[in-house]
C-alpha cells in the first residue's frame, strides 16, 4: 500500500504525519500517536467508544479514514482538563460514579463536551438524545445523565465552574 | 526524507470537474467516499481490497443548501446535521428535516451524508422515502454528460441504481413546495438511536386554495419493498376529494396491500403490513390537526 502524509491539528498540538489511503482515523490515533483513551468497540459506528471531536463535530473515529482528517483539527479525551486539573465534566462524572468499568467515558465526556457546548442548559430527553450515539455496557445511563446535570449546573453558575482547585 | 515511488491513491480534489476527471481514469478501480458511515462498515474487515478513494470532502459546491429559480438544491456532500438545522429545509421540507433528525446517533448525522444515503440505495435508508414524497431529481455528472433523473428512475434494487462508474451524483433538487402543503414523517425501529428502520412511511399531501382540497398526494414508504416506492393508488384516492370526507382506514388498507416487504430481523413480513397500515392512518390524522391548525 502506498503511504500518504497528512496533517492535523490534535489537542492543540500541530502533527505531520505518514500514514496509509485505507488507515482509520482510529488506529492512527491509539498506534501511530499512542493516544489511547480513544477505545475501539465494536468497530461499526455503533457504540461510540471511538469517539473524537473533529472540526467541531463529534464523529466516530472508527468510521472516518486519517487522509479524511488531513487538515482537521481535532479534540480527543487527552484534550479534555490537564495533567492534575479535571474539566468540570470530569469531575462531575468522577463525583456522581458515573464510572464503572470506564471503557465508555472518554466518548461519553466528549459527548457531553459537545453537548453542553450548544446546549448549556439540556433538558433531561436532550442529554439523552446528545449521549444517544454512546453505550455503557455497565448500565450506567442514570449516572452519566447526573453527571452532565451537576456538570451542567457547575459550568453555567457564576465562576464558570472553574472555581474550585483540585486536590 | 520521504519518496513517494508508488503512486498514491487518496484523491481529494477541490473542483468537480477533477474529480470527474479521476473517476474517468480509474472507474471501478476506486471507491467514492462522502460520510464514510456506510462504506466502512460495509468494508470493515477487508479496507485492504481497496486500491483508492476519491474523497469529496474538498469540493466546497457539493456542501452548499440553496434556493434557486424556486427549487431547493442540496449538495450532495451536506450532511444530516446540516439537513436537520438549515433553517430553509425546515421551513419547506419538514419531512426530509425528521428523517434526517431520526437517522444513527450525531456522530453519524456530523459525518453521513445525503448523496452517500442515495448513492448506498439501501431499501431501509431513511433520507429515500421523504426526497421521492418531495419529488426529487438527482442531478447526475460525468465528463461527458449531464442528466437529471427521478429518484423513481434512480432506484432499481437493494443497493442497486442506474449510477454509471465515471458517473458522480452532485446535487438533489426539489421543486419549492406550495404553501398549503402539510407532511408526516414516521419511522419505526426497535430504538429511538442507531437503529436501522423496519418501516418508514413519508407522506406529503399538498392541498387546493380552499386548504381543503386534496391538491397533490405522495405516499413513499421505506423497508417495505427493494426500493423505496410510492403507492400511487393513495394519489387516485385522494386527489379531488375534500381532505375532511376521507376514509382514513381505507387508505391505510391500500398502503398495507400495495406493500411487498420481506420476513428479516427487523421484523415480519406480516408486522410490516400491518403496521404500515398504522402508520398511514397517524400521519393523515397528524395532517388532519396540523391543517385545522392553520385554519383557525
């Protein structure tokens, strides 16, 4: 096969890099800049483990060739919060339990991310709908829908959620 | 420093009329990709047997949504995020903005899109049913020609259409609805998200000046047939005869002769029939209340 290079945009840093015409977006992620909180499920688009954020859209990284992301810039879970300070949808999914088994949550937080982008105020059905291209196998629905409330809650009162330093 | 020795085969030109020019040279050789969101899935486990892409992500024309010389033109490369929020396809096409709505989950909406969904021709794709209820053409190019073909025409079996291999669909154009036209969209699945449909049914009813009158009426479901259709005898029906004196059941029960699904795992053959007979008979009461609406 022949190579290709393309360049992007990832987590703010600018990336040259050769890849292949039939590599996915995915594997290039997790093997060639080992950025591994990007999960692969079940490789169909279906469950959302893969998810990325991609011209500011949240799009399945299984599903998306790299060449198509040349000149993209691109949000993955390693671009949410930094080193020891959480993203308020961080901390609100850590402090709700809306963790389990943890597979599912880096999609589920840039789902979230989007989602209170646009909407800063969700409605119930809204965050349902906004997380509705994500599973939890560990049936965690309940608290990941607490989680983006209180993270909802947080980021729309007066210090923008910011506020509070994290131990 | 790095050598390209084989030639590589990932196009994404900028201009129509590149593309065009690649799809002449390798035809069959290389796969068209817009979304992606039904091609990788299709080519999940076997990505190695491609031996090149055209990716139409460049051409800037095939995103745009536009009103002109009273038809609506879509690009084929608009996505279903971009259908569900132009403030014009809800406006005049309230049935395609649902399905749109209905269709995978938003990483699929940010990335499908409407050419792919057409040019896929799956019997169950959503976006079929409501462009035949609104009558749309496909405009299709090649280097040598231009045509322009009814989504009727287009369609001629499970994931078969007329689409020649140097041959490119660019745009779907929809004649601009008349004021008094009223539609209904209703797809069922077994979930609200990511489901593929077991049943769709777009029905577009354009009523007379007196907003009483059946004008105009398209019956188009999906799931139920090889291609999406339309039941024509709804139209014989209907048009002519006051909206309010329709025998609602009756019209239901041509939808559910007039169908040929097929037993899968969506669902029975039997099901099918008799939900599509349901389903007719929600959407012309979901026109019935939306007209009075607007009367009183």
């Amino acid at each position: 096969m022949s190579k290709l290079t393309i360049g992007f945009i990832i987590n703010g840093q600018k990336k040259i890099i050769e890849t292949t015409p039939s590599t996915r977006l995915l594997d290039l992620i997790r093997d060639d800049l080992h950025l591994t909180g990007t999960k692969e499920g079940c490789g169909k688009g279906e469950c959302g483990a893969c998810t990325v954020i991609m011209n500011g859209g949240l799009i399945a990284s299984c599903l998306v060739l790299a060449p198509q992301a040349d000149g993209a810039v691109i949000t993955t879970i390693e671009g949410i919060g930094s080193g020891g300070h959480l993203d308020p949808i961080q901390k609100a999914f850590v402090e709700t339990g809306a963790v389990q088994c943890g597979f599912c949550t880096p999609g589920m937080i840039l789902a979230a991310k989007k989602l209170l982008e646009e909407n800063p105020h969700p409605t119930e059905e809204e965050i349902k709908r906004g997380i509705s291209g994500n599973l939890c196998r560990c049936t965690g629905y309940q608290k990941i829908i607490d989680a983006i409330k209180l993270a909802a809650n947080r980021l729309s009162s007066r210090d923008g959620g910011r506020g509070e330093k994290d131990a | 420093m790095h050598q390209r020795t084989v030639p590589c085969h990932f196009f994404a030109p900028q201009k129509i009329g590149k593309a065009l020019e690649i799809l002449t040279e390798y035809g069959k050789e290389i796969k068209i990709i817009a979304g992606g969101t039904d091609l990788l899935i299709q080519y999940y486990d076997r990505l190695y047997e491609i031996n090149g892409w055209l990716d139409l992500k460049n051409i800037k024309e095939l995103k745009e949504i536009k009103i002109h010389q009273n038809q609506m033109e879509i690009g084929a490369m608009v996505t279903h995020t971009q259908l569900e929020k132009s403030e014009d396809i809800k406006k005049y096409f309230p049935v395609l903005r649902h399905a749109a709505a209905d269709i995978g989950s938003p990483q699929i909406r940010n990335r499908g899109t409407i050419g792919g969904n057409i040019v896929n021709a799956s019997p169950a794709g959503d976006l079929l049913s409501p462009l035949m209820a609104y009558d749309a053409q496909f405009k299709l190019l090649s280097l040598q020609k231009e045509a322009l073909i009814s989504a009727e025409e287009f369609f001629i079996g499970p994931k078969k259409t007329i689409l020649e291999p140097a041959q490119l669909l660019a745009r779907i154009i929809l004649p601009m609805p008349s004021e008094r036209t009223y539609g209904s969209w209703i797809k069922i699945g077994k979930r609200k998200a990511l489901i593929i449909a077991t049943i769709t049914l777009a029905l577009v009813v354009e009523m007379d000046e007196d907003n009483k009158t059946v004008k105009d009426v398209r019956t188009c479901l999906g799931s139920v047939a090889p291609t999406p259709i339309e039941i024509k005898e709804i139209r014989k029906k209907m048009v002519g005869k006051n909206f309010n004196q329709l025998d609602f059941n009756q019209l239901g029960q041509i939808v559910e002769d007039k169908i040929s699904p097929i037993d899968d795992i969506r669902g029975t053959k039997e099901y099918r029939k008799d939900v599509a007979k349901e389903i007719m008979i929600n959407a012309l009461e979901e026109i019935y209340s939306a007209r009075r609406e607007r009367d009183y």
